[in-house]
C-alpha cells in the first residue's frame, strides 16, 4: 500500500507548535499546585512569566498526568516484582519531564533505558535547556556519559537519550537502525527481551492514521524476535470531534494550520482499544478524562485539588474532559508473562486499594 508520505519540516511547523501549548499547560497546572513536578520550569523559556491556564485546563492537565503517571508506575513496579528493569519510549515527548520525575522517584531502580523522540526542531531546543539546567544534568547521572550528538540534535546519557526522528518515516528506514544503536557496554540501544513501554501523549492525532497503524505493527513484531517480549502503550487524545463541541475544537486548530487526521477514524470511546487491537496487541483499553475523574483518582487527590481554585462550571469541565481520553494497550509473547503483567491497567478506585 503507498502511504502518505512525511510532508515538508516547514510544514510541520504548526504541529511542533503544539508542544508549547503542552508544557505550558504543565507550567501552568505546577504553579496552581496541581502537580508536583520541580523541572517543568527548566524546559519552558521565561516559565515565570506564562499565563495561568483556566482551571478547567489545570484540571484536565492534572487528570491526564496522574493517569498517565499510574500507569507508568505500575509498569515500573511490575518489572520490579519480576526483577527486571524496563524501558520506556515516549514518542513525539517535546518538553515532557516525565524521565526526570521517574529518576529522581522511588521507582528509578526499575528503570533501564529511556528514549524520547520528537522532530528535530524540538530535540535540539530541548538537549540545549537540558545542557544549561543544573538540575536537569544532576538527575542524568554521571556527567561524563552526557554528550551532544548528531549535531547538537541528539543527547545521550548513560540511561537517557533524547533523539530526533520524524515518526511518519517508516520504521524499518530509521527507527529500527536507532533502537539498534550500540552502546558503550556493548547492549543496543532497547532490547525486546525487557518489558517496553511506548508513551504516545498527544500525539497520534496529529498523524494519519494509516502511520499510526505502521509504527504500532513495527513495535508489536519488534516485541515478537524476543520469546519473553512484552510491550505496553500507553495513547492520550482527543476523540469524538463529530459533535458541536469537538467541530468548535477542529476549527480553533484549523485557524493555526493544524489538522487532526489521526482522530477522525474514533468517534466513541468504544472504538479507541481498536487501534490496539487491530495492530497486534493483545488487549486493550480505554477511558476518557471524565471517567477517570469521576472512578479512578483517589477521593483523597480530588479534595485536595478541589481546594485549589474555583470552578463554577462542572457541566463545561465535564463536557471537555468528555472529548479527550487514555487507552492502554498490552502485547505478550507467551502467556506466562501474561499472568503476570495482565492485570496492568487503571483500576477503579472503589474495586481496589491501590492509589493513583
Ligand atoms: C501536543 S505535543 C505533546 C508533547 C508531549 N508528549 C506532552 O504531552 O507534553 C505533540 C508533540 O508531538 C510531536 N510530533 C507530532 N508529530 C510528530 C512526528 N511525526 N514525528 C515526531 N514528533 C511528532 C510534536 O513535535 C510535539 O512535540
């Protein structure tokens, strides 16, 4: 089949542009006391100076980390309890901090390798705030393993690599060759034989959907050459732009060139585990922001972040968290490994004690 084929850097230009609103959001939802989160200002020029996002913006930015970073924990923990580190791939992550909250956490002993990639523009803009940031080198560890690369777009450390790669490109062209990069200590880059996360945040909706489709089949039969593989993804977006409320959010992005072809094909929250499913993986799930608000934070966080602001419009809040949502997918090689890691997911509050 011929597929669309990458369009100009220029041209992805507006998408790009969308990493900004993203880790201004964070910047925003940190100062209000939302998260928690010490390096998001590090990755944000003049962060002091940003405006405050609406509540209901914090709100929501909130209920996608914390359900995000659950799942990331569980991960983590799971390889724990199996006594392996795994790794993780956050794909399109533009100012994203989540290695340095992992490496500075309790769960940092579990983690191997962690790959960020994004187009180029965005990788060199991060690798040099990364390089002027005493408190982003600190937690990369050894400063003798950090390093520029590939022209100062690309920066290697001992566990982190922040690499640039426009994910429309076929994978068997430039991503394969990557994740196969030699190490010092002789490894490659990943390895299919640990546990893999793939953290897609925002970030397939700006694709078409039939390169979504590639790079997820890529990833599954990367995950089969090992007999032990197992790969987790973790998907956040928009879906459901078929109504009034999500027609108005087409066109506000339209206005600043940006299309969401990879959203068009999910109108329900029903159809996101298809994704999944029809790629590979093995099982799947999704929740949109709303549920996750409503069942899946603990009573204890939703009190504390109630007392943060005021919000006069639950039904609004409601109607956006509605629009956006997190599916999860699981792909295993055998079913040992099933028993073991089948169960990763988010649990509804009331069915467990675990806390997000
Ligand atoms: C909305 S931002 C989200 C950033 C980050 N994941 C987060 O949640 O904070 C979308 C990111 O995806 C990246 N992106 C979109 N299409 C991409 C592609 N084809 N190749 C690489 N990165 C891409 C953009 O450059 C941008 O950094």
């Amino acid at each position: 089949m011929l597929l669309p084929s990458p369009s100009t850097s220029s041209g992805d230009a507006p998408v790009r542009s969308t990493d900004n609103d993203a880790a201004a959001a964070r910047v925003s939802a940190v100062k209000q006391g939302y998260l928690l989160d010490p390096f998001a200002k590090h990755l944000v020029p003049r962060a002091h100076l940003l405006p405050l996002r609406p509540p209901l913006i914090n709100i929501g930015t909130y209920v996608r980390t914390a359900a995000i970073d659950s799942l990331v924990d569980q991960w983590l923990e799971l390889a724990e309890k199996a006594s392996q580190t795994c790794q993780i791939i956050s794909l399109g992550a533009g100012s994203d901090t989540r290695f340095w909250r992992i490496a500075s956490g309790k769960l940092s002993d579990g983690l191997g390798t962690y790959v960020e990639v994004d187009f180029p523009e965005i990788t060199t803009k991060k690798a040099m705030a990364i390089k002027k940031s005493k408190d982003l080198l600190t937690t990369l560890g050894d400063p003798s393993h950090v390093s520029l690369d590939q022209g100062g777009t690309a920066l290697r450390s001992t566990r982190y690599h922040l690499l640039p790669l426009d994910l429309r490109v076929d994978p068997e062209d430039v991503l394969k060759s990557v994740l196969a990069t030699p190490q010092p200590n002789g490894l490659n880059l990943v390895d299919p034989s640990k546990p893999t996360l793939l953290i897609f945040e925002c970030v397939l909706a700006y694709m078409a959907p039939e390169l979504s489709s590639r790079l997820l089949e890529w990833f599954v039969k990367w995950s089969q050459t090992s007999p032990c593989g197992i790969l987790g993804c973790i998907v956040y977006e928009m879906f459901g732009l078929n109504d009034a409320f999500g027609r108005v959010m087409v066109n506000n992005l339209k206005e600043r060139s940006i299309t969401l072809p990879g959203a068009e094909a999910y109108s329900t929250i029903e159809s996101l585990p298809g994704r999944f499913l029809n790629t590979g993986f093995t099982a799947a799930r999704a929740l949109t922001l709303k549920e996750i608000r409503k069942s899946y934070i603990p009573r204890s966080e939703l009190d504390r972040i109630a007392g943060l602001e005021f919000l006069d419009e639950t039904e609004e809040l409601d109607l956006v968290l509605d629009h956006y949502a997190i599916s999860w997918g699981l792909f295993f090689v055998n079913n040992e490994i099933a028993v073991k890691w089948g169960h990763w997911g988010l649990v509804d509050r009331d069915d467990s004690d675990i806390n997000m």
